[in-house]
C-alpha cells in the first residue's frame, strides 16, 4: 500500500513539475518574440517594460499546484 501510495504523489510531483515548466518555457518564448520586436523598433518601451512586469507575476499563477 505504501508503494502505491508513493506513486501516485509521485505521479502527481511530475504533473505538476510539467505543468510549471511548460509555463516558463511559454513566458521564456514570450519574452524572446517581444525582445525582438523591441530590437526592431515594433514594440515601444513602455509595451516591453509592461510585458515584462506581467510576466514576472506568472509565477503567482503556479500558486495552488501541489508542491510548489
């Protein structure tokens, strides 16, 4: 009982992990796209500095998955 038990929360630790990471892996893509934009003069500054602070708030988001 105790193997299985041990399973499962593992089983769930690597959900979740996988879940975090697809998360930063997506803000990481966002932030590469909007440099380039702000290399080229598509985006303005204000946008990137804006982008960027929401994007630091992502990892709230990650709030409620068990383990982290």
């Amino acid at each position: 009982m105790e193997d299985w038990n041990a399973n499962t929360l593992k089983t769930a630790h690597v959900q979740n992990r996988n879940i975090v990471v697809r998360k930063l892996n997506e803000q990481e893509s966002i932030m590469s796209q909007a440099r380039k934009l702000f290399v080229v003069g598509a985006l303005k500054p204000d946008d990137y500095s804006n982008l960027k602070g929401s994007l630091k708030l992502m990892p709230n988001a990650c709030e409620g998955i068990a383990g982290y």
